[in-house]
C-alpha cells in the first residue's frame, strides 16, 4: 500500500527503522556531499545503527579534519538500505549505480534541478541552497540531537555550496539554519579558515599555472582554462586541487560563462560551468550529458581539449541564452 507520508516524513521513517545503512557520496566529493552525509552518520551512528559511508573518491585533504571523515570506505556492498545525499545522478555513486539501477532500496536526497529521481524514495528540493539543508531538516524531524560536531559538518556544507552565502540562490532559512548551527557549537570561524583562508603550496602553483592558460571568447563572452595532467604532475598538485579554480574565470569583468576543462585521463576531461547574470548553464550541461545548477553545472566529455571546447563552446550558444 503506498504511504501517505510526506517524501521526508517517509524518509525520515525508513531511516528511524532501518538497521543498516549505507550513506553514499558523490564521486569527486566537494563540501556539501561531505558534510552533509557525515552529519547524516554521526546523526544515525548515535542511535547504535550499522551504519556505512561510501564513496569512489576519497575525501579531499582540505576536508579531512571533519569527524568521520576517516571513516569513508571506498569498496561498496548493497547489504543496507542505500541513501545518496547530493547524487544529481546515479551515475555520480560509484559502483552503488549498479545496485541502485537493479532495484536496491535506495532514498535520494538532493537539491539538484537536473536530478530525475532514481531512488525508491526522492526528496529533491530544488530551491534548497544546500543538501546540508535537507539534512538539517531530516535530523529535526527525526528528533535528533545536532552536536557540535555534526553542526561543523552541516555548516560547512552550507558555507561551501552557497559561496560563503553569496549566490543568489542562498535563502532567508539558510542564513537562519546557518544561525542555529552557530549556537549550536559550529566552529564557523575555525571552519572558514580551514577552507578558504588557507592553501597547498602545489594547489597555489596550480593556480598560476590554469590563470596561464585563460583565454576568453568573444560572442559570447566565455572564460576559458585549461587544466591537463602534465600541469597537475608539474605543480605537484591533485585532482582535489582544481576544485573552485574556476571561480577566477566568472569573477572577470564582462564575463557571461567561465568553463574549466579539467583533464582527468589521456581523452577524458571533467567540464566545469560557471555563469553570471541570467545566463544558465545548467541547461548547456544537460546537453552534453551533465547537469547541476542553473549557475554552476558540470559534464564530463571525451576528445581533445580542443574539440571538447568547440563542442562546449556551441552548447553554450545553443542552450545558456534561451
């Protein structure tokens, strides 16, 4: 029989009577996944659950002082009811896709507007600025303490996806969820200088070397750097490390979309969108595959660099003005 239950109500009932619970983040995890499935498993471990984290990728050093970090696994077993936190799309969990795709119990949990709903259960809240705000709201619900240390991880799911409360999409509730996190022992000054104040020698050097490589387009005006192998294997630097360059290619004066080819194998590279003003990328992205946020949007294409951006580039026409 179905279940009258609101999606998060019924979310939150599954977790409340669930034994075992796999938490799945997406690959290449960035803040919001972090945080919020790390408050997710310090929220359920507390009530004596088995619970699990995977993920494919592990967590970026940048991030590896939150608790619980050392805790994610990188091999998968479908022996839980699976819950993904952030996943747009199920080819995003790793080896968990197969599983979820034949029919395993899975609750989905996001704030994507590209995600069409894979899971047995979807909350997909697309005006949520943060999944760490779905997550507040689920632990609320469930009558669940927020420790100080589960008030770190969900802040700083709030402060990295909403741009340390810049984007236009952060809302009157993620100031005041943000505000209650506070009181309740978020460390956010700590938190902010963890994250944004300080950086690697290599990531500083990496830097440099993706400014080098800018080139803008002129109709329409699109920033564009490049990120290959070579300059990773040269600056000393990782994958985790391109995370946010992008940001330099959108805050140029006069620019409409910043694009990031990050280069990840010989004919693969990760496509990274930015946009400013009512430019929106997320439907160039989904052109190509990929998805995300009206304003940031990501793909991941084959090729040369060089016909990679030719094919982006014309995505963006096509598809960003509409």
């Amino acid at each position: 029989m179905k279940s009258s239950l609101r999606i998060p109500d019924a979310i939150a009932a599954e977790l409340t009577h669930a034994d075992a619970v796999r938490i799945i983040l997406h690959r290449a995890p960035d803040g919001d996944t972090l945080g919020s499935c790390l408050a997710l498993y310090l929220a359920l471990s507390a009530l004596e659950k088995n619970v699990t984290l995977y993920c494919t990728d592990p967590a970026p050093a940048q991030y590896s002082f939150l608790p619980g970090a050392n805790r994610i696994e990188n091999r998968f077993s479908s022996s839980a009811l699976l819950v993904t936190v952030d996943c747009a799309d199920v080819s995003m969990t790793g080896e968990a896709a197969a599983a979820i795709k034949s029919g395993a119990r899975c609750l989905v949990i996001d704030h994507h507007r590209s995600n069409q709903g894979y899971g047995t259960l979807n909350w997909i809240d697309y005006e949520a600025a943060a999944a760490a705000e779905l997550v507040y709201d689920l632990l609320v619900r469930m009558s669940l303490p927020i420790t100080p240390d589960i008030a770190d991880c969900l802040y700083v799911g709030l402060v990295t996806d909403t741009g340390r409360f810049s984007f236009d999409y952060t809302r009157p509730v993620s100031m005041r969820i943000a505000a209650d996190l506070i009181e309740r022992g978020a460390h956010f000054t700590e938190l902010c200088h963890r994250i944004f104040r300080q950086r690697s020698l290599a990531k500083t050097r990496l830097i440099a070397a993706a400014l080098s490589s800018l080139r803008v387009e002129s109709e329409p005006r699109v920033a564009v750097m490049t990120i290959t192998l070579d300059m990773l294997s040269r600056c000393g630097a990782s994958h985790e490390d391109t995370e946010a360059i992008i940001n330099y290619g959108i805050e140029i004066d006069g620019i409409e979309v910043a694009v990031l080819l990050h280069q990840f194998s010989e004919s693969e590279y990760k496509v990274s969108f930015r946009s400013a003003g009512d430019v929106r990328v997320d439907t160039a992205a989904q052109s190509l595959g990929g998805g995300g946020h009206f304003k940031a949007s990501g793909c991941t294409l084959s090729g040369s660099a060089q016909e990679i951006l030719s094919t982006v580039l014309r995505a963006i026409r096509e598809h960003a003005y509409r």
